[in-house]
C-alpha cells in the first residue's frame, strides 16, 4: 500500500501535474482511494456519505505530502488523484481538526447553560428519590419521571444523556452489595476499622497486608484481535484447568521477603509449595513458620475474616454442645458449678458469668506472641486490602503470558515469575489508593460512584479490570 509519507515517485506525479493533469495512467494512490471508500463503506451504508474522521486523516495526510513536495495546486491535485470533489477535499484540508470536538462542546454546554442550579439539583435527587424506590433509572424512565413530577423538560435523550454526564453520573454495572456494605453494622465495623488503621499509621507502625487468591491454569487473555478466516484461532483448552492457590503478604515497601506460597491439587510434577486445597492447618503453618519471622517488630497485619484465617482457640459452647464439651470448656475459664447439673443448666451458668466471651483467634495469638498485631477487615470491605490490588495485576501479568495453559506446571512457574516482579513502586501506588478510599469513607464522600442505566435492553454485563500503573 502507497503511504503519503513514504519517499515515492512524487516528482512523476508533479510532471504529470505540469501537463495539463492527466492522471489516467497515475495508480500510486490507488490503494489510499480504495482505502478511503473502504472506510467510507463501513460507516456509511448511504447514498450521500459523510467521510468519517479516518477517511478525512488520509486525505490531510495525502494533502500534506504534496505540499512538501512543492506540488501545483495540491487541493486540486488531491481531489482528482483520490476521484473526491474539489470543494470537498479544499473543506477537509482548510478546516481545523478540532472544529467538530467545539461543534459537540459548543452543543453541551448550551444544554447545561438553559438549566439553572434548581433544576439541576431537582434531577439529582429525583435520581436519588428512584433508587430509594427500588426503581433503577433509566433515560426514558428519569424522563417520565421528571414528567411527573412537573419538571419542564423539552429536552431529548440523548440530552439528558449529556445533563447526567455533566453532573458526573456514570454508567456501569450496578454493585449489588452497596445496599449491604451500607447497613447500619457494617458502617460501625468500617468505621471502627478505618479509625484504628489511621491511628496505627500515625504511630509509623509497618503494615501488612496478606490474603490468598486462586488462579486457572487455562486462563488466558480473553481479547485480541482477530478476523474472520481461521488463522486466528488460538490452540487453548476450552475447559476449566486445574487452580492454584497463591498465597502472600506485602506491604508499601514490596513483598514480604519469602512468603509466597503455592499449592496446586493435582499438580504434582510443579514447583508448588503444597499439592492440596487450603485450610487453616495450611494457613497456620504459613503464618508462624513463613510470615511472622519475617517481620520488623510491632508490625500490623491486615487480613479477612475467611473461615481458616478464623480458627477459635476456644470455641463457646452452644445447645448442639455435648455436655463434656461444656464441662471442659467452664473448668477452662474457672466458672464454678455442682457436678450435677443438666446441660441447660451448663450453658445458664456460663452466660451468667462474667469471663470474656471475646472470640480469640489462633492466629490472633500467634501474633501476639510475637509483638504484632492483628486487624480484621470488615466485611464485604476487600477494597480496603491493597493485596486484591496485586491480585488484580498478578493475574494480568499471568495471563498475557500464559503460552502453554496445557502444561499446568509451567503455570505455576509463570506464577511465581510474574510475582517477584512485582515491586515496591507498584505496592506503594495500591497502599495510596486504598488510603483514597479509607479518607472519602471518613469524610461521607461516597467513594462508588451514582449508576444510570441508558436503557432496558442493551446493558451491557462486562466489568472493567482495575488497574494501578
């Protein structure tokens, strides 16, 4: 294909120009002209087309060219090479690129300037009034609504569109969880959690962040492009592969040195640290053995409330208890009480008495044992754990170099490849980003921004990957 800023035979173009501009046996645009009707047909199925943005490119390109070239009449030139009219192309290459973005600016901010401060707070909180309904807005639907309610509106969709957009509406997939991190518990626990890790901060004590994620050994990119011929096909399993579990802890200054652990079930021929599912026997070895020697004194570690991160050093007895359980478990705590007594009884006694019915958690202990301290995340509130960050890149990394999903091993290779390169400067960004989240928390901002759907039928359901660079 001829490219307009490639050395070609312009100088026989000029000649050609000079006598008389016959260029019927001139082909050096042609591919250019095919390119831009090509373009032309995939924007516009109309009789009368308006060339698209590209098409427009090509000829400011073709234009500019030949006037580096010192070519006669270059706007004449163009339009006869590229079979255009002249007042086309002289429209193209005269007019500003940008006058279409000041068309569309010009256009929104009329919109925004008819309406004043009231009636853009009216469709705010007629907003805010549907989803207390349980209703979710739509365009249409936040247009009947506003009806309604007596709101002049004589303004089109896709002008609300614009209004919503400019007062910083977003749409995207609604968080389904928003109503539960929202209730009146969890807004304590978030509270009482934020207060506490800004207290440790101010104390310049270490944090540390630790969880565990999983990863398939037949993921892979899930996009690329393609066309429609089968040279494009990828020679990857269709099926689930085997999991990983990838366990680690790490804070603003990198990983924790020497805990990464893998387990992989089923792989057996791998470099995985364990070859069986998580639990918390696992879990508790990795965290005296691997973690806790390996921190600087008085450390803080932030984890979830996961069942095998959760393991009651005592268990409180409850009616399912056998009564020897309840026996052992008062002579424990020193609670008094006749030999004879019914299991009923048992359990009066030990709710009547005044020992500590704080849940103690094994590794809660372990910690302690060694100077630290453990924070527990509330929950539904994983956005407060830098490491989901991590997890979030880690898998990028994984699966834009997973070449041989078929070969599980080798993915427990790329697995722990890909997380050694993973720095401290990446850490520190995912810290300053959940301490973004934990202050607009604080400070009543509501950090999930509001959602509109534009219409009932053609939602879309893709999520978009975070990503900290």
């Amino acid at each position: 294909m001829w490219r307009a800023w490639e050395d070609t035979n312009i100088d026989s173009i000029q000649q050609n120009s000079n006598e008389n501009h016959s260029y019927e046996e001139i082909d050096v645009v042609g591919d250019l002209n095919d390119e831009i009707e090509e373009v032309e047909n995939v924007h516009h199925a109309h009789t009368r087309n308006h060339l698209p943005e590209e098409a427009k490119l090509l000829i400011r390109t073709l234009y500019a060219s030949l006037m580096e070239r010192g070519v006669k009449a270059p706007v004449k030139l163009t339009a006869e090479l590229l079979k255009k009219p002249y007042s086309t192309i002289h429209k193209i290459v005269t007019q500003p690129e940008d006058t279409l973005k000041r068309k569309v600016w010009k256009k929104q901010s009329t919109i925004i300037n008819s309406l004043g401060e009231n009636q853009l707070e009216e469709i705010k909180l007629t907003i805010y009034q549907m989803y207390k309904d349980k209703e979710v807005p739509t365009l249409d639907g936040l247009k009947n609504k506003l009806i309604q309610r007596g709101f002049q509106f004589n303004y089109s969709t896709e002008s609300l569109r614009i209004i919503l957009q400019k007062l910083e509406f977003t749409y995207k997939k609604i968080n389904k969880r928003s109503s539960i991190m929202e209730t009146e518990r969890l807004r304590v626990l978030r509270t009482q959690y934020i207060n506490e890790i800004r207290r440790y901060r101010s104390k310049n004590r270490n944090i540390v962040y630790i969880d565990e994620t999983w990863y398939d050994t037949h993921d892979i990119v899930k996009m690329g492009w393609v066309d429609k011929t089968n040279k494009c096909i990828l020679d990857t399993p269709p099926s689930r592969g085997k999991r990983v579990i990838i366990l680690n802890a790490g804070g603003k200054n990198g990983w924790v040195p020497d805990c990464l652990l893998l387990s992989a079930r089923n792989i057996v021929n791998s470099s995985a640290d364990y070859h069986q599912d998580m639990d918390a026997n696992m879990f508790e070895k990795w965290f005296q053995e691997q973690l806790l020697p390996k921190l600087p004194p008085n450390s803080v570690i932030v984890m979830d409330n996961a069942a095998y991160h959760s393991r009651l050093l005592m268990k409180n007895p409850t009616k399912s208890s056998r009564k020897e359980e309840i026996i052992k478990f008062m002579e424990a705590k020193n609670i008094n009480f006749p030999a004879k007594r019914t299991k009923v009884e048992l359990l009066k006694a030990i709710e009547n008495s005044n020992i500590d019915k704080t849940k103690s958690y094994v590794v809660d202990n372990l910690a302690i044992e060694k100077g630290h301290t453990v924070l527990r995340l509330p929950p539904y509130y994983c956005i407060f754990n830098a490491i989901e960050l991590i997890w979030s890149q880690l898998k990028h990394a994984v699966r834009k170099g997973n070449r041989t999903p078929n070969l599980s091993a080798s993915v427990v290779d790329l697995i722990r490849d890909k997380s050694n390169k993973i720095d401290a400067a990446l850490w520190e960004s995912c810290v300053k980003h959940v301490v973004t989240i934990e202050n607009s928390y604080l400070s009543n901002v509501p950090f999930s921004e509001i959602i509109i759907h534009v219409n009932d039928e053609d939602d879309s359901d893709e999520d978009d990957n975070f990503v900290i660079l």
